[in-house]
C-alpha cells in the first residue's frame, strides 16, 4: 500500500549545476548529501529574496509549518556537505517551476508555468560530466 502521493511545491528556479563539491577531488569517490529542489527554493527565498516564513511559504504553496521544515532540512544539507566535505546534489521531489509571483486567480502564475515535473527518484539523474577536475 502507497502513502499520499506527495504534494508538488512551487519552485521559482532550477538551479544551473545539480552538484557541487570540494575542488580536486574525483565524485567518485566522494558521499553526497542530497538537498533537494524544494529546500534550495526555501533557501533562495529566505536569503535571497528576504521572505520571511509566512511569506516564502504562500510562495511555494505550504503551510508555515511545512516551510520551517523544508528550510531546516536544507540548512542541514547545505551545513553537512561543507563542514564534511561532501558533494552536494540537488533535485528530485514533485515540484511546480513557477518563476512568477502569484495572482488571485487560475493557480500560481495564471496558468503560465514553465514545467510540471514529479521526480519519485531519490536521486536526480547523472550530470554528464563528474566534475573530477573540481569547476562544479
């Protein structure tokens, strides 16, 4: 028996890169720590946009509880990989890319959204390149 499928977040980006890591070394020998689409998003919002809780969460269409949570696991993720010197990958989940502010009516952004994405996978698909030689 499946639980409830999962709920698709509003995301205003997709980021350029989906891994960073420490310079030098090869991925393939390095642990990851997954952050995953939706936190980057609470990320991006929160300390680049300067949203706070009740705000950022209207944006991605959640609760201010369910937001907190998201925020909190992303700082987790982002903290791990750099105090541990992990490769961070970012993706997967179910999300909306929406890059507009919401109006009154017809969803998010009036029926104008980019992607309509759901990603069950816990890890999003390979980068072409490994970024052995440390640029990502």
């Amino acid at each position: 028996m499946r639980g409830r499928p999962p709920i698709r977040r509003r995301v205003g980006i997709v980021p350029p890169h989906a891994v960073y890591k420490p310079q030098g070394v090869p991925a393939s020998r390095m642990e990851e720590v997954l952050l995953r689409l939706d936190g980057l998003e609470a990320l991006r919002l929160v300390h680049i946009e300067g949203l706070g809780h009740e705000a950022g969460a209207e944006r991605m269409g959640v609760s201010r509880q369910t937001f907190g949570r998201i925020l909190e696991e992303a700082h987790r993720a982002v903290t791990r990989a750099l105090v541990e010197g992990k490769m961070l990958r970012i993706g997967c989940g179910a999300y909306i890319v929406c890059p507009q502010r919401p109006p009154r009516r017809r969803g998010f952004c009036g029926g104008r959204c980019q992607f309509d994405r759901r990603i069950d996978d816990e890890r999003p698909p390979e980068d072409a390149d490994d970024g052995s030689d440390g640029s990502s």
